[in-house]
C-alpha cells in the first residue's frame, strides 16, 4: 500500500524536453506529469511505499535521465483535497 506521495519539479535541458517526459512517463511511480510555465519545467508526482523508496526512486530512475539538470522534491505531509490517487 503506498503511503508516501512527493511532488517532484525539473528543471530540464530545453533541447532535451520531449525526451525528459518520455522518459519519465515510463516511470511506474511517476503518476502524474505536468510540463508547465515558471519557475521549473516539469512538475511530477511520485507515488512510492516510503522515504527509502523515494530516495531510490529519485537516484536510480529520475536523475538518470540526461537532460535533466536539477530537482526539487516537497513531500505531501497530508492532502486536504485532490485527485483519489
């Protein structure tokens, strides 16, 4: 059971996007993806079991992607209203 959510925002080589998203929408733990305006360039949610989990996730699967240059990860402490995931 998944009890861990974290938002997780790219920023991404320009040139690379449409590979970047690909990529990460090959992801299982990625569950939603979000290509948008501001700050960052992809904002994506992470479904995964625990902290360990999304520690691996983020290492082994996200920051291997090339044309990713950095992340910035919030995780969700509760959610009051949203998508039933």
């Amino acid at each position: 059971m998944t009890s861990v959510y974290v938002f997780v925002n790219i920023f991404v080589e320009s040139s690379m996007m449409d590979y970047v998203l690909g990529a990460l929408a090959e992801i299982p733990e990625v569950v939603e993806l979000y290509e948008v305006t501001g700050e960052f360039d992809i904002i994506s949610l992470i479904s995964c079991s625990d902290i360990e989990d999304f520690r691996n996730i983020l290492k082994n699967k996200i920051l291997k992607i090339q044309g990713i240059k950095s992340t910035v990860s919030a995780v969700v402490l509760h959610m009051h209203k949203g998508a039933k995931l």
